[in-house]
C-alpha cells in the first residue's frame, strides 16, 4: 500500500492550493481528482480586489477586467467605479493549470480521473480498489465531499446555482437585485472574452433547482435570449458551515462551507484555506487568523441574507432603500466590508 504525509482529495483551486504549499516546503503529499480537468466547477468566474492580493501571477489566467460595473436594484441601476468591489473575471481552466503545474513542480503528486470511493481510519480506497494510507487527509472536494460526510457532517442546506454559457457578447458587467424575479437570489450576466456567463442561484430550502431554473429562463427571455435553445449548467455550494479541523482530518474550501452565502465567491475563501490548512500541517502551532477572518466574512453574509429572507416582503424596498444610501460613505463602508 503506497502512504502519504498528507493525501488531498478534490482539485479544486482549495486543493491545489494545500498541495502547493505543502510540496513548496518539501512535504509529502498527494492529490486526488475525480475529474480529468482541474477546477472545473460550473462559476461565473468573478473574483474581487482580495483575490490580487493573494500573491498569484493572475496575468496567466485573467480573462476579463472592468473598470466598473452596474448594480440593478429592481429598477434602479447603480454604475460603480470603487476599486474595493471591482469584479474581474478569471479562466477556471487557466487557474487550474496554473496551481497544478507550481504544485508538480515542487513535488506534490497528482492523480487526475481517480475516484474515491470509501475513507478508513489511515487509508483511502479508490474506484479501482488500491488503498492508499495517510497521517493527514484534506477533503478540498467540495459540496458533496465524501470527507466530510466521513467526518460525521452532514449538509443542511445549498445554494443552487444554475447557469447559460452563452455566445452573444455582453459588453456589461452587471448584477441584478430583484425579488420578484430572483427571491433570496441575485441574477448575474457575466462577459467572458469568447462567451457570457448569464446566471442565478438561491438556497435549496427555499426553492428546487427546477424552480430556479424557470425564473433564469423567464429573465433570459427579457435579455432577448430563447432558454430553449441553450443548455444549462449546475452547481452546489455549501451552505452550512461547521468547522474545518476534525483531528487529523481537514475541510477546505467548499467542503467546509467557507463560501459566503450571499456573493457566492469561492475561489478566495478555497485557495486562502487550502494555504492555511496546510501550514497548520506544517506548524500546528500555525496562527488561524485568517481561516477565522474568512468565518466572519461569511457570517457577516449569512446575517444579511437571513434577515432579507425574514422581511421577504420589503426585500425589494430594502434594495431600492440601498441604491440611494449607498453613496453615505459609513453604509458604503459596510456594505464593502460584508460583500468585498
């Protein structure tokens, strides 16, 4: 039976990111992905200004930038130039790449379409019946993890999210607030350079994928668009946060429920806790600021959109409330300090 120091299951952009960092100080360390291609997950692709702060050579997978970008509240739209909420759009599969090329060359081992399909107390066993032992297992493999659900945690509630990848060129970015149309949800249309990426989502406990994919459809026919003519494509994020370090057994990233519920930007909170968990691999002495700051980010969230959730009937009113005041520099600051 082949062991690892540390073996990592999901290669995600939270796996990788574990791989690297473990591999960059000499550590052993192997990746699993069910998957051939690495950070494949359906994403609009939006990141925010803190993820250039992450250290990464972005210009290798940067898609798109915006100076700015237009908030539609209900009616009302709102054109945005604040560096502090800039959204710019990433390649997946160039990000992917990017993380498992640095992650081999520094050592790390990956294995790409490889399933796993049961977790023992210090082995794994795959889809073609080789075991594999560990001493530290990271379950970086998102909603549906099989290391979470080994390390007794269930999900309670997802956010859905369903998309088009369409060929038509928008030439905005925008995000569109309206109950009437989206409920608890938001509506996205983001242009990539060869396609558009036109979306929503809501949480599970409050509408079924077919239900969202309906208002998606209803709001696709006001772009212009024929739903019937595209084809949808569907995620999972985890909604339901309960910790990340389980003994020797560790979450990143989706599998963990780091994604804030409301903005739904995983890429950062996935590549921050998989640097952050391995270093805690390293060290266990290693400080947990930050894997606590992203637990207050997502809260912070978690607060706002339940309480839009409890006045639902003024959802819309608050959103119209918002475009007006946001220019009051104390509520832009919060309202920067929840979403960005």
């Amino acid at each position: 039976m082949d062991k690892f120091e540390t073996v990592i299951i999901g290669g995600g952009p939270g796996g990788l990111s574990c791989a690297l960092t473990l591999a960059h100080k000499g550590r052993d360390v192997l990746l699993i992905e069910k998957e051939k291609s690495f950070c494949s997950k359906t994403c609009g692709g939006g990141v925010t200004p803190r993820f250039h702060k992450l250290g990464l050579d972005i210009e290798k997978f940067i898609d798109v930038k915006f100076k700015n970008q237009f908030v539609i509240m209900v009616q009302n739209q709102l054109e945005t130039f604040n560096p502090e909420i800039r959204v710019d759009l990433i390649n997946r599969k160039k990000l992917g790449d990017y993380l498992k090329n640095k992650a081999q060359k520094y050592g790390a081992r990956i294995k790409p379409n490889t399933n796993v399909i049961s977790i023992k107390k210090d082995y794994i066993v795959t889809s073609n019946g080789k075991r594999i032992g560990y001493k530290y297992l990271v379950g970086a493999d998102g909603s549906s993890s099989i290391v979470r659900r080994y390390a007794g945690l269930g999900t309670r509630d997802f956010i859905i999210l369903v998309q088009y990848k369409i060929q038509k060129k928008f030439k905005k970015l925008e995000w569109c607030f309206d109950a009437r149309k989206f409920d608890a949800g938001y509506g996205w249309i983001f242009p990539h350079s060869k396609f558009t990426s036109i979306g929503t989502g809501n949480l599970k406990s409050r509408m079924s994928g077919k239900e969202i994919r309906i208002k998606l459809d209803r709001w696709v026919s006001e772009l212009g668009l024929n739903p019937k003519k595209l084809k949808p494509e569907s995620a999972t994020v985890n909604a339901d946060y309960r910790g990340y370090k389980f003994g020797n057994i560790f979450l990143v990233g989706d599998a963990a429920g780091f994604t804030p519920p409301l903005t739904c930007e995983g890429m950062y909170p996935a590549i921050v806790s998989g640097r952050e968990v391995a270093k805690m691999i390293i060290n266990p002495k290693h400080s947990q600021l930050k894997i606590k700051k992203l637990v207050e980010k997502r809260t912070k969230q978690q607060k706002l959109l339940d309480n839009l959730n409890r006045f639902s009937f003024l959802r819309n009113f608050i959103y119209n409330s918002l475009v007006k005041i946001y220019r009051i520099p104390f509520i832009k600051k919060k309202l920067i300090e929840i979403i960005a």
